[in-house]
C-alpha cells in the first residue's frame, strides 16, 4: 500500500521574530501540486509532551487585510498569544484559501455574500462543495516536529476527525471563538448551523 503522506517534504527551517514571540518557521511542500506550506513553532517539548497546536487555513483578507468579514485574522493572533503564553506550541498555516477554493473564486463569493448569500450558499452556487480543505500535511508537519500529542484549537470537528484519522492523539480541543464583530456574526452562525462549527451561542447574539 502506498503512503498517502509520501509527495509532502520538508524544505527548511529559519527564526522568525514576531511581535508576539520568537518563532522557528518551518517550510513544506506537496511535491504533487507545488503547494507550499508552513508550520511555526514556539519553544521547546519532548516527544511524549501534549502540545498546543492550531491548524490555520490562510485568509489573506483576514490574515493581512485585516478584514471583519470573518474572524480567521483574530484567531490567527489569538493562537500565537496562546502559544506564547503556554511556553511552547505549533501553527501549521496551510496555504488553502477561501476553504479551499482560491483567493478570486473567494472574492466571487463574497460578492454573492453582498448578494444575501451566506458562505456556505455562496461556495455552491459558484460549484464548489461547502469545503474543500485536505489536511493531510498536517502529519508530515507533526511528525518533522516531533509532535505525536496535542491540544487542539479550534471549533472545527472536520479539524480533529482529520488529526485523529491520522494517528495524532488529539488529548483535548481548545475553543478559539474569539473576534466576533457586527459584520461576521452571521457568518459565524452559518458554520455553526451547517458547517457544524462548535461556538459559544451566547457570543452570536
């Protein structure tokens, strides 16, 4: 049987300081799609040690444009405080887009989300599935990291299902309901309801 995880390598290793802490980023690739990816790492552990990770899929508009109509950007910063907090932990930032779809089909579908649409209604008119993101770097990330025990954040059950089904002992999830603002309230809810995203309720009101 072949290794579903054989085609992601690890590239190289470089310190990035950033405003939340000292961080070690870590460079990947999916050999079969040229998809580059990266995994930042913060402190020290043993292999036997849980460790806090957060699986983050890239949002330029929230990660860097500082966007409101999601709360991706938030969470991003609210995980690297908690990492840094903790003492040590990993963010692996995968490189996967508007759940999957690509950055201008993202926009096409805000532009139906300005429309009435919400995101989930918006990705299937365009003919996409509700969402696209595959995970299985993450193992390859973990295992190059030495990372076998994890605390999870995240309110994404897609999430910790992936992590499990791929041997990673998933010890305990974290919620990371965090940057709720006026314009993603609804957007949040959409997840919750059909995307079957775990969220405080009382932060949606």
């Amino acid at each position: 049987m072949s290794n579903p995880y054989q085609s992601f390598e690890f590239v190289s290793k470089a310190k990035l300081p950033t405003r939340f802490g000292a961080f070690v980023i870590h460079g990947f690739v999916d050999t079969k799609t040229k998809q580059e990816h990266i995994a930042l790492s913060y402190g020290n552990w043993q292999s036997s040690d849980i460790v806090p990770i957060r699986i983050h899929s890239e949002c330029l508009t929230g990660d860097a444009l500082f966007s409101t109509k999601c709360d991706c950007g938030f969470q991003l910063e609210k995980a690297m405080q908690n990492i840094v907090e903790h003492g040590h932990g990993v963010l692996l930032y995968l490189r996967q887009e508007g759940r999957g779809i690509g950055l201008l089909n993202k926009i096409k579908a805000y532009s139906l989300q300005d429309e009435g649409y919400d995101t989930v209604e918006a990705n299937e008119h365009l003919g996409f599935d509700a969402d696209l993101r595959d995970y299985s770097i993450c193992k390859t990330m973990l295992d190059t990291l030495d990372v076998s025990q994890v605390e999870l954040m995240t309110n994404n059950p897609k999430k910790l299902k992936a992590l499990v089904d791929m041997g990673i002992n998933v010890v305990s999830r974290k919620p990371i309901d965090h940057g709720v603002t006026d314009a993603n309230k609804n957007y949040l809810k959409t997840k919750t309801e059909k995307l079957g995203h775990k969220f405080n309720a009382d932060k949606l009101k």
